[in-house]
C-alpha cells in the first residue's frame, strides 16, 4: 500500500491542464508542494496511443503513475485514484488499465417541470464527475 504524505503533495503532471490538478486536490483537501528533484507522489504521463477517456493509473512503492492521452483521460484516472483512496492517503498497490465502453455516458434533468436551486446543479454535477459521466442533458423548458 502506498501513501501520499499527509496534507501536502508533489505532482508532476507536464502538459496537463492545471484546473485538473486543482479540482483534484480541492476533493482531497490536500495541498501541492514544489516537486522534488528525487520523485513525485503522483506523475501524469502523456502517452499518445491511448484514446481519449482511457488512461492507466499504477500504484506501486514508488508512488502512483497516470498515462493518459488527454486531459479527459487524466480526469477519470484522478477520479478513480480518489474512488480507491482512503481518508488517510492509502492507496492499495495496483494497475488500472481503463477505457469507457459508450463515448456518451449522461444523465438528462428536467427543469422544465420541476425547479432546482442553483446549488443542487452544482452537487448534481458534481456526483456525476465521480461516476464518470460525460454529458449532461439539460431539459430548461417545454416550448
């Protein structure tokens, strides 16, 4: 099992977007450090021959390793690291090789007959991040 240090963590994530980086730290209530010359905790690997949403995540001593295409790829592997994580930072020893079966994975919510506050459509979004679903149907109104 490894685990990340406790409140900060080095990620080297070169030619990723930074909001990915961002939101994934906001939903572990963790902080990034300066990268070490010796290694980072996580490291997010470009590799190229992988499709869009697929991605593989290893975990292993030497701390945990994304090879992911795109910055899609690199979500659903953020979002599965945080699926397998515990409260403490343990991380089980693993490799994760993943890759959608549908392109579209959605949900459809109805606001056209049933008001919802602005903060239920952020959570509702919210929990379809963690659930991996990519395309939200928003019904606004009837004509």
């Amino acid at each position: 099992m490894y685990t990340l240090p406790r409140h900060q963590v080095s990620i080297n994530y070169t030619g990723f977007d930074e909001n990915i980086i961002k939101v994934f730290l906001e939903r572990t209530n963790l902080e990034q450090v300066q990268l070490r010359q010796d290694k980072s905790d996580i490291t997010i690997i470009k590799e190229k021959s992988l499709s869009m949403e697929e991605y593989e995540l290893t975990v292993n001593d030497n701390g945990v390793v994304i090879q992911a295409s795109t910055d899609k790829g690199a979500i659903m592997a953020l979002t599965t690291l945080y699926q397998i994580m515990d409260r403490e930072g343990h991380i089980p020893y693993c490799y994760i090789h993943d890759k959608p079966r549908y392109s579209h994975r959605g949900l459809s919510l109805d606001c056209a007959r049933h008001f919802y506050h602005v903060d239920e459509i952020k959570r509702i979004i919210e929990q379809m991040a963690l659930v991996k679903m990519n395309v939200f149907h928003w019904h606004l109104t009837d004509d």
